[in-house]
C-alpha cells in the first residue's frame, strides 16, 4: 500500500500518541494530532491529507461528527475509532459516509486493515461515480497515447477529418473529427461557438456579436445559429 498522510483527531493525549506511532510504524505520515474539532479542520486546512481517523466525542463544544461533515464535503475519507457505539451517537454517525468504524479498545491489524480498505474503498468509489470528470483527451503521436489537459487548452480547430488544438505550448493535430468531440469535451468550459470551432471559456479574453478574442489574440467567429445560446452559456459560466 502508498504512504498515505492522515490526520489523527483524538483528545486523549496517551491514546492520540498510541494511535500515531502505530500508524507510522504502518509507513504513513501522520500530519498532526489534534484534541479539538476546531484544531483538527485547522490542520485539514494548513496540510494535504489522504485520510483522517477520528474520535467522536472530543473536548469543546464541537464533537468528530462536525470535523466528518467537513471532510465528507471535500471527499476525503474517515475512520471513527471510538469508545462510543450507543444508539444516539450511531444515529448521528449514519449522516456522514464514514469509511469504518472502530470501537476502542482496537489492535493494530484492526486499524491497519481499516485504513487500507477505508482508503482503497473511496478510490474505488471515485472512479466509478458518474460524477468523477474526465479533464483531458487522449490523442495518439508517434505511437503513443498522450493527453491534452483541458486547462491547457484555448481553443480546437476543424480540418477535415481532424481536429487542431491549440495550447499554451503548440498546436496538435488529432484524428478526430470536430463533431465527433462533443463527447471528449463534455465540460462547461466549453462551447461550439461555430462548426468549426469549440472555445475554452476560461481563456476568453472579449466579445462580439460575430466572434470570441481569446488571450492568444486569436479571433474565433460565433455563428448566427449558435450567438443567443452563447451569450446565455457565458453569461451562466462567468457568474
């Protein structure tokens, strides 16, 4: 298994020292321990965690749940290891999409285990959700497949059977026909301001009734059919 940085939210000191040199004796990286709700979403925020194993009821007026909710919003997964499993405390536990739950005392292939799976479970999950997105193409060059992240992409051109993209670096020729890209780039950022033409619209500099100004400089025409609905799509992107 990868070393996985994880956060230790756990208010009894011995047990909060216990849980960490057992982690890290797994490999991982413990980015911090921390006694108090506010003092775990604070180091959430000051570092980059794969994982996090916390505690429910914590000091303050704030418990785990309300560090899981945080969490929960940005998906990165939690374990609860807890001495608390009555009815009340699982009721509220339920609301949150914890990835184990662990009552104290644990041993060390419990929580080595749980991690493990915890982690690999909300990877699983993101690949096959079908709200994971897709943020390149893949294009084949020189006998090998190679992507075009959509950041780095201005604007795509149609040439024939082909399409060229043009990015911050070059211009790449592919052999996929501009209509059949609407797949591929089934994104916000992006829009068919003519039939020959499909706009980044992050990297729209102005505008007219006929055409886009990218930063480039480049000048794109917008075609009579499809001018309302840009300046409704643009209007919905930029606000």
């Amino acid at each position: 298994m990868e070393n996985l940085s994880i956060l230790i939210v756990e208010d009894n000191t011995l047990i909060a020292y216990d849980i960490k040199e057992k982690v890290e004796n797994m490999g991982h990286h413990v980015v911090g321990t921390a006694a108090t709700a506010d003092a775990a979403i604070r180091l959430h925020h000051e570092n980059s965690i794969d994982l996090a194993i916390l505690d429910i009821n914590l000091k303050g007026d704030k418990d785990g749940v309300e560090v899981a909710k945080v969490l929960d919003a940005e998906d990165i997964p939690f374990i609860y290891l807890t001495s608390y499993y009555d009815q009340a405390t699982l009721d509220k536990v339920k609301k949150t999409r914890f990835a184990a739950f662990i009552t104290k005392p644990y041993s060390e292939i419990d929580l080595k285990l749980n991690i493990e799976l915890a982690y690999y479970k909300r990877k699983l999950v993101d690949l096959d959700s079908p709200e994971r997105k897709k943020d390149f193409v893949v294009y084949h060059e020189n006998k090998m497949n190679k992507k075009i992240h959509f950041d780095d992409i201005y604007y795509v051109k149609a040439d024939d059977n082909y399409s060229v993209f043009y990015t911050d670096k070059r211009k790449i020729l592919v052999r996929i026909p501009l209509k059949n890209l609407d797949d591929e780039l089934k994104d916000a950022r992006f829009f068919r301001t003519h039939r020959s033409y499909i706009v980044n619209m992050d990297k729209i500099q102005s505008f007219s009734n006929n055409a886009v100004i990218v930063t480039t400089g480049d000048q794109l025409p917008i075609s009579n059919s499809r001018r309302k609905e840009f300046k409704t799509h643009l209007k919905a992107y930029w606000h």
